[in-house]
C-alpha cells in the first residue's frame, strides 16, 4: 500500500488488490454541510450536485457519457463533514475515469441555468422530506441535539435557505473548500500502485489553492441539562420517537467498548434489550434501534429509534425509558458480552469485503489518525474486553436523565401531557 501527501497537501492512498479486475476510487474533500453560511444551509449539497455539470474542458454531456460509455457512473455525496466523489469501475478503465473526475473537481462552470434548477431540485426534495414523517424524525432530532451549532441543519438545508443562495455563491465555495490540502483520495483494485501515483501526480498535482485553508468553525457542545421532549405534528396514526445525545468520537479510546454497549442495547436487532423488551415481549412496534454515529472533530451521535402506535405510545416510551436507566445503572451482562463479542468477530471483517467498504475504511482511517488495518485490531480489542470496562464506559457515556426526544404524530390523537418523565412542547418542523 502507498500512502502519500503531495506537494499540494493532497492526501493519496492506494491499496493494490487483486482478487476481482475492478477499482473503487473514493475522492473526500472537507466541504461539508459544517461549512455552510449561516442562512445558507443547503449551500455545499447544492455545489455537489452541480460538479458534473461541465467544466472548462468537458460539457456536461461529454461528462455524462465519457463516465457511462466507461460502464460506471459517479456517485456525488454530501454528509455534514464531506464531500465525495467515488466509482467502481473496471482497473482497465481508471486512467480516463481519473481524467474525468480531477476535472470535473478542478475546473467547474457552474452554468447558470443548472444552478437554477438543482436549487429548484433541491428545495422540492426537501419539502417531499416534510411530508414523510420518518424524514421528518430524523432531520428534527438531529437539529435539537446539535442545537445552535453548524452540526444541526439538515445536510440538504431548508427550503428557505436554499431559495435564498444566490448564483455567485457556489464558485465562491468552491474555490474556497475544495482544495488539495483539505482533500483525500482513495484507490483500491487492480491497480499497479507506484504508476497510478504518478498519474495522480500529473492530474492533480498542479490543483491549488489560492488561500490558507479555513479551519472547522468553532462548535461549543452541551447535553440538555434534563430530559426534554418536542412534538412535531403531522396527520399520522403513529407515535414516530426518536432520542438520544451526543455520542463519541470515533478516536475515543473506548469507541469498541460503546459498540458493545450498543450492540447489547439496540444494535443487536432480536439478540438487543430494546428489541426483546419491546417488541418480542409487549408487542409494542415492530421494531427498536439504537445506533452511535461517531464524529470526527466533533462529538457525534448517540440515538434510540422507535414506531409505535398511538394507543401504545405511553407505554412503549416509558419502557424505553426505563431500559436506558436500567443499563446505565446495571451495565450490560457477561452473556451479553459474550454474544456482542462473537458478532463483532464475524461482522467487522465484512466492512472491508468489497473494495468500496475497503475504500471507506481506509479513508476513515486517515480522517481519525487511526492505526493501520483498525479493523483488525478493533476484533482483537473487543475479544479482551471484560465487562467491568465496559460498564465503565457505559457509566462515562450514558446520560438518560439529559436525552433529548423528538416525537412524530397527531396531537389531536396522542396527549404528550401524559409523560410524567418528559416534558414536551411543540414546534412546527423545518
């Protein structure tokens, strides 16, 4: 494996596999939706979605079919810390593809008119979000954790401060964050290593920036200081819950002992506490979950997940409840352990068993300093750890009494009055 900075601080990793003739290339720049202008949430995505909409070199339908006549296609993502550009392709094709996607990185137009209608786009993709009640969950109890703080608008923005983004503003951003000392590219196939660096270094050696690199804005994160509910009405016949706080770092020292904690919970699907207790044993969903989202600058994402229906409701969140007390005072059990550790075992060597997951891993590695072959040793590490540790971890991390929930429903069919652990006031989603 190469792993190289460029001149230009461009960041190149290039893994040689050869069990299949395909490439997986992964291009990430720091240009996330944690960039976005205030009153200009949605900005980055927008830039996104414009990138293949010709260059200086190449018009957009010289882009669309040079990527498609090569059998593959460019998958252009937004997430709060990233942008990326990626493909899967045959190796045989990587030269050109490479061509391609430094240019259309590099040398964007941004013609006019597609910027109009991928604004236009966007904002209808974000009322179509409004009116899903899942959508809606999920953009609300993210904004409320991250309240007041570049981490919580939505990644596609709201429609007012899509609407209001204005033609210039999109080159600015562009040669503003998209830059090589701010970007990471990722190879892994059949490639020879030593000859695809040499290519990467005429294609985008020469990219520049004019500027010193702007840094993370500054973000000061807090728990709620107690439980608070908020109600986001919709015409439903369900309860939509989501809660959760802050959760770790990816590079937290006891990020595997958390994976644990969470497998146990509500990770685990039927072999978790949530599922058993609330739909196995009272039938009172189909389904609960919990998830942590790690973050890399900043404190990510702890979150329990739920639909329930109106008459149960009451129940199903005060068994919720109750469960998060329960494991944060008692911690998990020696059986349960024992059963994380065994999946883990088996589940983490499959988030490299294609080159695109493998791609991923390793660009995870380099956005967290972690070691080489983390995954690896993440196995090794889960083995040895008893449940005293992560009990422990448990202790540190869990904060049920400063949860924030968001609920989805009908008011007129669901009293949220009838909480007496939560309060819950209503506001109007956005």
């Amino acid at each position: 494996m190469i792993r190289e900075t460029l001149e230009n601080g461009l960041q190149v990793v290039i893994r040689r596999e050869a069990r299949l003739p395909l490439v997986h290339v992964l291009l990430a720049v720091h240009a996330g939706a944690l960039y976005d202008p205030p009153g200009r949430e949605g900005l980055a995505s927008l830039v996104v979605g414009l990138l293949d909409d010709g260059t200086r070199h190449r018009t957009e339908q010289e882009i669309t079919f040079g990527v498609e006549n090569l059998g593959t296609s460019l998958s252009l993502r937004t997430s709060t810390y990233l942008a990326t550009v990626s493909f899967t392709a045959l190796a045989e094709h990587l030269p050109p593809l490479l061509d391609i996607l430094a240019d259309i990185v590099q040398h964007p137009v941004f013609p006019e008119d597609r910027f109009v209608e991928e604004r236009r786009r966007q904002a209808a993709g974000i009322q179509n979000q409004l009116a899903d009640p899942s959508q809606v969950l999920n953009r609300q109890v993210i904004r409320k954790i991250y309240e007041n703080t570049p981490l919580g608008h939505p990644v596609s923005g709201y429609v007012a401060s899509v609407e209001a983004i204005r033609h210039e503003e999109v080159p600015a951003f562009h040669q503003r964050h998209y830059r090589p000392d701010r970007a990471i590219l990722v190879i892994v196939g059949d490639v020879p290593e030593a000859d695809t660096l040499r290519r990467i270094q005429d294609l985008l050696g020469p990219w520049s920036a004019p500027e010193p690199a702007p840094e993370p804005p500054t973000v000061d994160l807090h728990d709620r200081p107690r439980r608070e509910g908020f109600l986001y009405p919709m015409k439903v016949n369900q309860v939509f819950v989501a809660l959760g706080h802050l959760g770790p770092r990816r590079r937290d020292p006891a990020y595997n002992a958390l994976r644990v904690f969470n497998y146990t919970f509500g990770g685990g699907a039927f072999a978790s506490r949530l599922m058993q207790e609330v739909r196995v044993k009272r039938g009172y969903a189909y389904g609960a979950w919990s998830q942590i989202t790690p973050g890399i600058f900043y404190p990510g994402l702890f979150l329990v997940r739920t639909e329930t229906k109106v008459e149960t409701a009451h129940d199903a969140l005060a068994l919720i409840q109750r469960l998060l007390e329960e494991v944060y005072e008692h911690g998990i059990t020696p059986q349960e352990l024992q059963d994380a550790q065994q999946y883990y075992q088996g589940a983490i060597p499959r988030m490299t068993e294609t080159y695109g997951r493998l791609a991923q891993a390793l660009l995870d590695q380099v956005l967290n300093d972690l070691p080489d072959e983390y995954w690896v040793r993440d196995v090794e590490e889960i083995q040895r750890l008893d449940v005293d540790t992560v009990n422990q971890a448990v202790a540190r991390f869990l904060k049920p009494h400063q949860t924030t929930w968001v609920l989805v429903t009908d008011p007129g069919a669901f009293d949220p009055g009838r909480l007496d652990f939560l309060p819950v006031q209503q506001e109007e989603p956005r």
